[in-house]
C-alpha cells in the first residue's frame, strides 16, 4: 500500500512538472498582439458613422472605399458607392444552413467580414 502511495505522488509529481513546462512552452510560441496599425473603433458614444472608413470587419465600413478614406465629400454628403454591388437574377431559394461549427463571411459592414470573400462563404 505504501509503494503504491508513493508511485501515486511521482506521477502526479511529474504530471504538474510536464503541465507548467507544456504551458509555458505554449505561451513562449504565441506571438505578441501589436495594436499599432489598428485604427480605433470608428463610432463615437452617440453611435453616429464615422468620418473616415473603418478598418474591415467594423461597421459602417465600405468595401468600395479604402481604409481610412473619408466617408463625406466636402458638403457632409455620403460618398458615392465607386463598385456596383452585383445582383443576383435568380429568385430566392430556400436558405441552405451552415454545417455546425462552421463559420461563413457575414453580410458588408458586419463584424467579422472579409471582403475578399463572397457573402456567405466558408471562413
């Protein structure tokens, strides 16, 4: 009984030794975040569009504008959309579900969306 107690404390020893090297390999492997580049998010507190077009994924971004381009012209109205949208001619079917655990490209200026992606595409 007593051999099995001590056999019992190494391995258990030597399963939380393992378990802080595995975990700090893991966070040594992960790169930093930098958040230089990244414009701030673009609404103010009243929830008002930005001036500027937003970074890819945020709302109220454009895909048709650059990054960063202004969303006004200089009277404050509303850019013209520069790329037509293109329209499908067939009429709508019925909506096929994603598989589970799988995440598609949400609609333009939706978090998340990919702009090189089409609408509704595997991510």
């Amino acid at each position: 009984m007593k051999t099995i107690v001590i056999v019992a404390g190494i391995v258990l020893t030597g399963a939380t030794i393992i378990g802080v090297v595995m975990n700090e390999r893991n966070e040594a492997a992960q790169p930093a975040l930098s958040t230089q580049g990244i414009p701030p998010m673009p609404a103010d507190a009243m929830g008002e569009a930005p001036k500027n077009n937003p970074a890819h994924g945020l709302p109220h971004h454009r895909c048709d504008l650059a990054v960063g381009a202004p969303l006004t012209d200089a009277n404050g109205a509303a850019v013209p959309v520069a790329v037509p949208q293109p329209v499908s001619t067939q009429p709508p079917g019925p909506q096929q579900a994603a598989p589970a655990g799988l995440k598609v490209n949400p609609p333009h200026g939706q978090p998340g969306h990919r702009c090189d992606l089409q609408v509704g595409a595997p991510l």
